[in-house]
C-alpha cells in the first residue's frame, strides 16, 4: 500500500501541492496508484483532490491566485483596518468558493475514489459514549457504509481548515492542526489496522514461521503463505510537510505568561510546526525505508496566512532537491504493483 500524508499549514500549502506536482512531472501518473491519503488543515483539502482526481496539476495556481480571496480580512465596524482581537481574522467565505471549485456541494467523502482521511478537533463529543469532552476526529471512508463515508466533503474541509485565529469554528470543530498537523502517523495506524503490514512485521512473522518450521512443517507452509502475502502488502509511505519555518524564541529560562506566549501568535505558530516532528519519527521508526519526509527549509519565515508570499513559496518548492524521493517512488511504483492503483488510468488535471 502507498500511502501519502499532507501535514496543516493553511496557505504555506501552496508550496506542498507544487512539490507533489513537481514529483507528478518527474514520475507520471504516480499519484493514481496512491491507495491513501490522509490530510491536516489545507492538507486535507489537497489530499481529498488527489483522492477524487489521482492528480493536482493546476492545484498550486489555484492557491496562488486566490490567496486574496481566502485571506480577506473581515469587516468591523464598517472598517477593514483589522479585526477586534476577540475575533477570528477571516472568515470561511472565500475558502468555501475555492473549495467549490473543486468539489461540488453534495460530494461525499465515500465517493473519492482513493482511500482519505480528514483530521479534525471536535470541541463537544456530544452523543458519544464516551464522557463529554472534547476530541481529536479522524474521518475516512475505508467503510462505504459509515457516516463518515457519507458526510459532505464541503463540510469536512471547513472543519479540517478552521484554524484558531485565523478562521472561526465550523460545526462544532476545529482544524485537525491544533491536534496533528501531520497525519502521518495517523494514517499508518489506520492501514495496519485494515491488515497491512510494517517491514517489522514481515520480520516478525518470519521468525514465527522459522521456530514453527522446526515443530511443525504443515503449519510452517501455511504460515509462509500469510508471509508472501503481507510483504506484497507492505506500506509505503510519503509525508509532504509545508516548509520548515528558522523561527525560534530566544533563552533559555524562559518565564512567560499567556499573553507573552500568544503575542504574534508564537504559541499557535510553534504548536502548528512544533506538532509534526513527533509523527516523523513514529514512521521513520517504524517504516525505515518505506518511509520518506519531504519538508524544505524556508528561507525566511513565512506565516501560515502570508498570501503575498505566494511567489517566494513557489520558488522554493522549485529549489528543493527531489532526487531522492523521485527516486524512492520510481522504486516503490514498480510496473508490477501499479495494478494496486485506484485509478484506471492517470487524471493529473486541474
């Protein structure tokens, strides 16, 4: 199984959809046999285009160009000067007429034709079993008969891209950011879950069909049939990150309160990069080389809303040195395991 994992990072997206159609170029159709994605905050947005299309040619431009639109900011009191700092700097307006321009009003998240998952943060469980709380919520459509497979994909994007802040609360969640800004882990844990297969396991059960072989020929054999079948099963996985931000916060005893931390949103910047780290080193622990991180460094810092940097994202993502993943997908898309695929046949398009 390959998967693909997109990490959060509001408009610094726009560098990430480059980057895979930087990747489509070098390797065509590679996104058609990409069995799973799995998507954080604008992440999600490209992973379930992918899902839908096999492709997301066009994608980066879109972004580009309609920046404006998503980041306006809000009117107060008649003034656009900026917003009372009680409020949400944007609201989802201009995000809902991009997001309609790639997905139609009652598409549902069961009708992509690739595997996807959506990260969310429910603020009220109400109605489940569990206490009243709130929750992280990782929506996908492995169950075609699920809610989830059968709730709109407008709904779950504005939920997935309601950053704190920066957009206000959508039906009751937040972006699946504040929780995981990379899903990669996320999404591992759910393949292994469906029966596929880790490397380790492979090596595990090898050594199970090893001791039994020396007790048992018959069951050894039979064993040895699961072991064929389950590295032929094995996950591949690719995580694309929105770009390193060189931002830090200078000292070393540091004693601030919560004014201090939110001032120019340090904490929520540090919380949406701060966040990815530790699911990169769960998959490259566990996957060894079936797992590859793709996340440029920034040349300066860019802020998550920074529309004007539209330019500067794009040449970076036209810098970054992709050598080595090309290569590692030419590796892991093999003639022979593009039956694998979804698609029928390539749709990179807009």
């Amino acid at each position: 199984m390959l998967i693909v994992a997109l990490d959060g990072g509001i408009f610094r997206a726009l560098l990430q959809a480059r980057l895979l159609e930087r990747l489509s170029d070098e390797v065509p159709g590679w996104l058609t046999r990409v069995q799973f994605f799995a998507g954080s905050s604008m992440g999600a947005v490209t992973a379930a285009y992918a899902a839908k299309t096999g492709g997301v040619k066009g994608l980066a431009q879109t972004y580009a160009k309609n920046g404006p639109l998503i980041f306006r900011r809000r009117e107060f009191y008649g003034q656009q000067s900026g917003p009372p700092s009680e409020k949400a700097t944007y609201d989802q307006a201009g995000l809902l007429k991009v997001l309609r321009s790639l997905f139609s009003d009652y598409e549902t998240l069961g009708e992509l034709y690739a595997k996807c998952m959506v990260t969310t943060f429910s603020l009220d469980n109400r109605g489940a079993k569990q206490p009243r709380t709130w929750q992280a919520k990782y929506y996908d459509n492995w169950d075609q008969g699920s809610v989830d497979s059968q709730t709109r994909i407008l709904d779950l994007l504005r939920r997935s891209t309601a950053v704190p802040g920066y957009f206000p609360s959508y039906q009751g969640h937040l972006s699946g950011a504040v929780v995981d800004s990379n899903p990669a882990a996320a999404a591992l844990a759910k393949a292994v879950a469906e029966g596929f297969c880790t490397d380790s396991h492979s090596a595990l059960m090898a050594d199970v069909r090893g001791y039994l072989g020396t007790l048992h020929l018959p069951l050894a054999n039979a064993y040895a049939q699961q072991i064929k079948k389950a590295s032929g099963d094995r996950i591949r996985l690719l995580s694309v990150g929105t770009g390193l931000s060189p931002a830090f916060v200078e000292g070393d005893n540091l004693d601030l309160g919560r004014r201090e931390w939110a001032k120019d949103r340090t904490l929520t910047r540090a919380l949406m990069d701060g966040k990815a780290g530790p699911p990169d080193y769960i998959c490259r622990k566990l996957l060894g080389e079936d797992y590859r991180r793709l996340q440029p460094v920034l040349p300066c810092e860019i802020r998550h809303d920074d529309h004007e940097a539209a330019e500067k994202l794009l040449e970076v993502a036209d810098a970054v040195d992709i050598s080595e993943v090309v290569d590692w997908l030419r590796e892991r898309t093999r003639p022979q395991e593009q039956h694998n695929g979804v698609f029928a046949e390539p749709k990179d398009q807009a």
